[in-house]
C-alpha cells in the first residue's frame, strides 16, 4: 500500500494532530465573528473578500469585482432600490423574484458590506468573486423563504 504521509514519532503526530484542531477551532470562531459583525452576508463571501482584500492591496489600486446578490423583503419599491443601486455601484442591477432579488457585478469592499448588512430591507447577500469577468447572473437562492 503506498503511504501519502511521512512517518513521524508519535509525539510529533500528536502535536500536528492538535495543531490542526487549533486551526480549525479558530476558523470556527472567525467565521461566528463574521455573523455576529455582518450577520446578513454569507460567511463564505465575508472571507474570499478578505483573503482577495490583501491580495489586491499589493496589486491593485481598485477593489475585486464581484457579483453581489442582495434579497430584500417583499413590498419594496423595486424601481428606488435599482436607483439607490445604481447611485452607490454605477452599475444597473437585474432584478428577480418579484424585485426581492437584486444582482450586480461591481468592485466590492468591506465597508460596502457593512452599508448593505445594515439596510433594514436587506434580507441576506451572497456572492462571487468574478475578478475582471462579467456576471453569469444569479447564481444563488435565499437561504431562509420566510421572513
């Protein structure tokens, strides 16, 4: 049987054991932190944001692009959340679901998280990194129906 893993002593096992439950104890609470500081965006989004944050700081003088998806409640005037949109991103989002569902392809930053987290319309935010692609569209559903 051919063995992926090098033989180690079995205190050095151990210790590499624990290390990588330290790290995944750590991951756990970085990603309850996300929800606690933005508790509608999705954590997955939260975190490439912040890993593509650092990279592109050394690269780039602009923010990554991503396609956002916002899910707003019910009842909302679609047509001043397209304006509000297109005022903050300078971009025209497609709209789904009866105007619950509002997707863009813009530059994204924390700070814009921060202002879409905290909108009382918004439901939750989900999205995809597409670097200097354009948008395939909506990709994801609310998780929760009911409001």
């Amino acid at each position: 049987m051919f063995e992926l893993t090098a033989k180690r002593a079995n205190g050095q096992q151990q210790q590499y054991t624990l290390e990588l439950h330290r790290l995944r104890i750590e991951y756990e609470k970085l990603f309850a932190m996300y929800t606690i500081v933005l508790p509608k965006i999705k954590p997955a989004l939260i975190a490439d944001l912040l890993s593509r944050e650092l990279e592109y700081d050394r690269e780039c003088k602009y923010p990554p692009m991503y396609t956002v998806e916002v899910f707003t409640k019910k009842g909302i005037d679609s047509e001043k959340a397209k304006e509000y949109i297109i005022q903050k991103t300078g971009m025209v989002p497609a709209i789904y679901d009866h105007g619950t569902h509002h997707v863009t392809n813009q530059r994204l930053t924390l700070e814009m998280l921060r202002e879409i987290s905290d909108c009382d319309e918004v439901l939750e935010v989900a999205g995809e990194y597409s670097g200097s692609c354009a948008s395939v569209g909506s990709v994801h559903e609310r998780t929760t129906k009911d409001e």
